[in-house]
C-alpha cells in the first residue's frame, strides 16, 4: 500500500481510542512483511498506569497472532510536531523490530518525520543472553 493510502489510514484509526481521561488519540499501524496491516490505538483505564498506548496495542495483535515479520509502522498524533514514542514502547518496538525498521511519525496535518528503531532506542537492551 502506498505510504498516502498508510497514512490515511492511520489517521482513520485514531477515531477507535479509548481516550476518555487524556482525550489524547494515538494510533498506530504496523504493515508485515507479507502486506497485511495490524492498527493499534492507546486504550486507557481509570486506573492510569494500566493504559496501553497504540504502538503496543498493534504489535500485541500481531505477535497474539503469529506474526513477528515486520517491514514499518506509522505513528499518528493529533498534535502540530509529530509525536514521538515513549520509553515503554521503544523497548517493546526493540524486541520485536529490527534496528533498521523503517518508524513514521505524523503530525494533525500529515507531515511526517521518519526514523527507524535503532535511532530510537540506540545501545538497547534485546535479550538475556
Ligand atoms: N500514548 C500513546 O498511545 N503512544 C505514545 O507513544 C505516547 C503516549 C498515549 C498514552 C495515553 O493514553 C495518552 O497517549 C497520553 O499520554
């Protein structure tokens, strides 16, 4: 899919968070290796530490169902600079992605910043052995 069409996407899929005490929509949308599309949104609970953010909640629904081939995922936010991930979700993204791993961050008006996950979390910590 082109990155327009990814994008257009994205930005649909944030109407799906769970925001009622930030009223801040996230989403996100991981594209695997094979083409198919996994969005995410942050979902929020009353009880604040248990929110899951939209990157998290993506790749959850690809890993719970066997995909762990990745080749992007675009990250959008309703703010005037592009959002950027938090720490929480760089660490899943690095045990799941390739430092390479092409990461899209866009902004209300679709501009878009890219960066990979290897310049988001450089030096990290990937495996007990
Ligand atoms: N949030 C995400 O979903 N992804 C991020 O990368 C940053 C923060 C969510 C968590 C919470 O629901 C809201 O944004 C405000 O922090």
């Amino acid at each position: 899919m082109a990155t327009t069409n990814l994008i257009d996407k994205l930005v649909e899929n944030s109407q799906f968070a769970y925001v009622p005490y930030s009223h801040f929509p996230v989403s996100a949308l991981l594209v695997t290796k094979s083409g198919e599309i996994y969005t995410g949104v942050n979902i929020e609970n009353a009880s604040f530490g248990l929110t899951n953010c939209a990157e998290r909640t993506a790749i959850f629904k690809a890993v719970s169902e066997g995909v762990l081939d990745f080749t992007e995922i675009l990250i959008y936010g309703e703010t005037e600079q592009p959002i950027s991930p938090c720490g929480a979700c760089r660490q899943v993204m690095a045990e799941f992605f390739n430092p390479d791993l092409k990461v899209t961050l866009v902004a209300k008006d679709k501009s878009t910043v890219e960066t990979t996950v290897g310049e988001l979390l450089p030096y990290s910590f990937t495996d007990l052995k």
